[in-house]
C-alpha cells in the first residue's frame, strides 16, 4: 500500500483565516488540533491498496487524515477494526484486521474481493506517512512544531518513539537528513550508543554518543528535536 500527500502553498492556510493571516493576528502555535483539521493545509492525498485508489488527488486538511490514519492505528491494535473518515465529507475507508493482514472498503466505490495489506506495512505507511508531514510543516511553519497537537501525533503514531538496534533516518530536527543507529550496551541498566552518519551503512562522517540509561537516550533525541523515521 502507498499513503502519499502533494504539498500546495497555495492551499496552506484555511478559509476564513486568510485576512487574519495576512493581518498577522493568526498563532498557529495556539490553535486547538481542531481548528487545524478544518481546511489547513489541503493538500492532494493518494491512498493505493493493490492498486486500488481509496484516495486519489483528493484534498483532505492534511493534519485531519494525519490525526485520522493514527487513531485507525490503535483501533486496529485494540478493537480489531478501525475508519478514516473525513471533516469535509462523508466519505468513509473501513478497516478490518483478521490476524496479520488489514482489509480495506469504502462507503462508495469498494472493490471486489477487497484490497488487503498486512498490518505490519500499514503500521509502517502511516508512520512514514505521519513523519513526512510533520517534517514538511514543522520547518516551513516554526510556529506549528509548539502547537501541542504536533506532539500528539507523534504519539499517536509512535514516531516520537526512540527505537533500539534499527536503523533510522533523522526527518527534522538538528542532523536532519542523517542516519541514525542505536545500540544498546551490555551493562546493568543498559547504557546506549547512538551512531549517526551521512549514509545508511554508517561509514560517512560518522561520529558517536554514549547515554548511560533510556531516559538520557530520550532525553538526547528531545534536545535534538530529533523526528526519525525508522521504517526504512
């Protein structure tokens, strides 16, 4: 499956909030995640399972179908079935897990058999998904990476999460752009290295840093504002 948004500038600030943007009366840091989900950032989405567009060029608020496809992660952690739905429509993707694999179908325009993925690659799209957008926002908008609704996506879509022996890419923050690798040491508690360098393989302009427990290895990715990418 491939989740994919087209950025638009054109598109970035919603409607009715343009005089109040060009006013500079407009604090993208203070809004409520709501307000955000209604016509922000209407960019162009493609949703594809097995080659069947559940989304094509359409323009949901990105922020809404990022906060949309995070939720549909725990409901099909927990529950076993989960929606995308969409503030500006009726439209409606339905999600359902039968063990491994995630079925998909839609309140109109459903194909048949239904288009499937496993959970594990649907798990990764979003994440991936989820790290694109904040990655392209946050930089262009300063003001948006305070905005506590940024943070909860983060959790909602585990990017925030610092992950052990795998490889990752740094999204944003400081480094961005730069691969990173962390690796736990044998001690008791366990202390980490986090190896980063210019290339996946970890050879070019490599340098290291030792943490002596998981709350410093936090505590390091969150002064770096570090947002990784790990599903690569």
């Amino acid at each position: 499956m491939r989740i994919n948004f087209t950025p638009d500038s054109s598109r970035d600030i919603g409607s009715g909030y343009e005089k109040a943007w060009q006013a500079g009366r407009v604090d993208l840091a203070a809004l409520t995640a709501t307000d955000l989900r209604y016509g922000f950032f209407e960019y162009p989405v493609d949703l594809t399972v097995e080659g069947h567009a559940f989304l094509s060029a359409s323009r949901p608020p990105l922020i809404d179908i990022m906060f949309t496809l995070g939720h549909s992660l725990h409901g099909l952690r927990t529950d076993g079935s989960a929606s995308i739905d969409f503030t500006e429509n009726t439209y409606m993707i339905h999600l359902e897990r039968t063990r491994e694999q995630v079925l998909f179908s839609a309140s109109h325009g459903a194909a048949t058999p239904r288009p499937s993925c496993s959970f594990a690659a649907f798990t990764s799209e979003v994440r991936s998904f989820i790290t694109k957008g904040l990655a392209y926002l946050e930089p262009r908008y300063p003001a948006l990476a305070r905005n506590p609704a940024m943070s909860e996506l983060r959790v909602l879509a585990g990017t925030g999460m610092v992950e052990v022996e795998k490889l990752g890419r740094i999204a944003s923050g400081d480094e961005q752009g730069r691969y990173v690798y962390v690796k736990e040491l044998p001690d008791e508690p366990p202390s980490y290295l986090v190896l980063t360098a210019a290339d996946p393989d970890l050879k070019a302009d490599g340098g290291d840093e030792w943490v002596e427990d998981f709350s410093s290895l936090e505590q390091f990715f969150g002064e770096g504002r570090w947002l990784v990418e790990w599903n690569l």
